[in-house]
C-alpha cells in the first residue's frame, strides 16, 4: 500500500487504557505521511499525543477532539481506520469486571444494537474518503453479516469480513467507489 503523500485518519474512541508504544522501536513512516487522530475524549487525546511524541511522531498526526470525521475535508482521506464501541447496550454491564473497571462506558456501548456507531462511521467515511479510499472497522464477532449489508448499502466495493486468531468476525473493510 502506497500512501506517500496523503492522510490518514485513525478515529477511535476514548479509552482509559489506550495502548502505549515502546519509544525503542520507531516505526518507518515515509516523511510525507500524515496522520490525523480523533477522539472524543481529551484524556484519550493527550495520552495519544504523547504516544507520538514518545515515538517520534508528533510532527506527522494532526491530533482533533471530535466525534467521527466531521472533522475531515470531504474527500481528503485515503484510509480510515476505527475501533469504535460496538457492544449492544445490554452486554456491556454483563461484560468482565476487568473490561468494565478500565473503560468508560462510552468506549464500549455501540446503542441497543452495537451498530450505531459503526452506522454512523460507514456514512460519514463515504463524505471524507477519496474515490477508491479504504475503510477499516473493528467489528463484533455476530456483526459481520450487518457490517457487508452496511458498506454494500453505502457504495463500498471489496467488502471483506476478516476473522481473528479465534476464528470470529473480528474487522469489516471496503473500498470507496
């Protein structure tokens, strides 16, 4: 994947666990790429901030509180990639006390049925995509099945559903026509 020259825009949202990198493994990102990170919440934001600033980064992520791309210059993306709350409303509270002491709930709960957000992210993309740009989803391993509907509905081509080690639907990706 050839993306010098363009923007990325990695959207997720607030965690109170986000992953920290270790600064001793830089990553080897072409100069002219460019990153845009966003969050909804300013905690979420800042340790993302200092994530890149540890990793060599920082000049190459734009950093935008913010929900979803609205963000975004329609058009200007190549790639987005989420990892958004999709978790039905009802499961959350039935979630490990381990998952539930260290997320917020709003990191979690995707609506009555997980989808609302993924819903939301589908369309939006298609405005801040380019023609021929790609979509990466983190998806719930029953929603495989909505997400093709979702991304065929909304003029993604290529729709894959991917599966993890354990062999659940774990991501949906499909290209922008």
């Amino acid at each position: 994947l050839r993306l010098v020259g363009s923007e990325m825009c990695i959207r997720d949202r607030p965690s109170s666990t986000p992953p920290r990198f270790h600064a001793s493994t830089p990553p080897s990102i072409p100069p002219s790429l460019r990153f845009t990170a966003i969050d909804l919440s300013p905690e979420a934001l800042s340790l993302a901030r200092e994530n890149a600033e540890a990793l060599g980064l920082a000049g190459c992520v734009r950093f935008v509180l913010g929900n979803g791309c609205s963000a975004l210059a329609p058009g200007s993306m190549d790639i987005i990639v989420s990892n958004p709350p999709y978790i039905a409303a009802e499961e959350v509270d039935a979630l490990p006390p381990l998952i539930r002491a260290h997320e917020p709930r709003m990191a979690l709960d995707g609506g009555p049925d997980g989808l609302d957000i993924l819903r939301q992210i589908v369309l939006d993309a298609t405005q801040a995509l380019r023609p021929g740009g790609r979509l990466f989803l983190e998806i719930g391993d029953d929603q495989g099945l909505a997400l093709r509907r979702l991304l065929d509905c909304a003029g993604y081509t290529d729709v894959v559903i991917a599966k993890d080690f354990a062999g659940h639907d774990r991501y949906a990706e499909g290209t922008l026509r």
